[in-house]
C-alpha cells in the first residue's frame, strides 16, 4: 500500500468514525480528529414551519481545540437525535472528503417524524486531522404525530 493509499484510507477511517459518531449520538473520543480552528458550517432547506428545529443547528462554528470540539459535538448529539441514519457512502480525494446520510429523527416539540437527507463535506488537514465540515441537510417529508398509527411508532416501522 502506497503512502497516498495509507492516508485516504486513513481519512475514510476518520470521517466514518465522526459520521458514525455523530448520528448515532455516541460521541465517543472524536473530538480529537479536529484540528485547532476547525470550522463546522450547517445549513438546510428548513421553511419557516421547520425553522424552530433547524434554527438551533444551524451556522458557522469555529472550534478552537479540543475542548471547544468536544463541547460543540456534545451540544450538537442532545439536540439532534436520530431514530435511524443510514451512511449511503464516503468519497475521500487528496484533501477532501464527502457524505450523504439519510436520517429520521422524531421531532421533540410535537411527536411528528422528520426524514430527510444530508450532505457533508470534509477538508483534511495535512496530519489527517478535520479543518473543515460543510453540511447542507434537506428535509424529504413531515409525518404528523396526530396520525395515531404513526405516533407510536417503533424504529422497526419508521420508512427508510
């Protein structure tokens, strides 16, 4: 295995470790895959319905260390909390990295599931650790709580 080889799979290894992470709400030890000023950018396709959800997750954040990462990855897993995500797949090149994770998450102030989609994009730094993420999520669908067969819903019958 080459060098060039060696460091892609590296950065595949990192940017699984942190998707994983960060969807399934276990932030484990993380943090430390981000370099000093790390920059995090969220943005989505949120309306004004959507927007009280979305509002919190999104922005610039620049994370000054570990601890600042830490904190935000913390912040950002109790107010995100998926039902289900799936990985649908991971492109690393040079410096650079992508994802898309479709996920379903119940939202907290009604009981309505919300699925939808995100895209991400990584920047590596030369010692393999993050510089950058850019995110743009997009919501597919709102399925209303008061539907009483989905209100109650398992994670074995949400749609994937």
């Amino acid at each position: 295995m080459s060098v060039v080889e060696a460091d892609l799979g590296k950065r595949r290894s990192v940017l699984r470790e942190v998707m994983d992470a960060v969807m399934s709400g276990k932030p484990g030890n993380v943090a430390r895959h981000f370099a000093p000023g790390a920059v995090v950018s969220s943005r989505s396709n949120a309306g004004s319905f959507d927007a009280p959800w979305f509002e919190r997750l999104e922005g610039e954040f620049r994370l000054g260390g570990e601890p600042e990462a830490k904190a935000f990855l913390s912040e950002l897993m109790r107010r995100a909390t998926f039902i289900s995500y799936t990985l649908r797949g991971i492109i690393i090149e040079d410096d650079q990295g992508a994802s898309r994770c479709d996920w379903t998450k119940r939202d907290e102030r009604d009981g309505s599931l919300v699925i939808g989609t995100t895209m991400y994009w990584f920047a590596f730094t030369s010692d393999d650790r993050i510089r950058s993420i850019e995110s743009i999520g997009s919501i597919h669908s709102v399925i209303p709580a008061t539907d009483t067969a989905l209100a109650g819903a398992s994670l074995a019958s949400v749609p994937r």
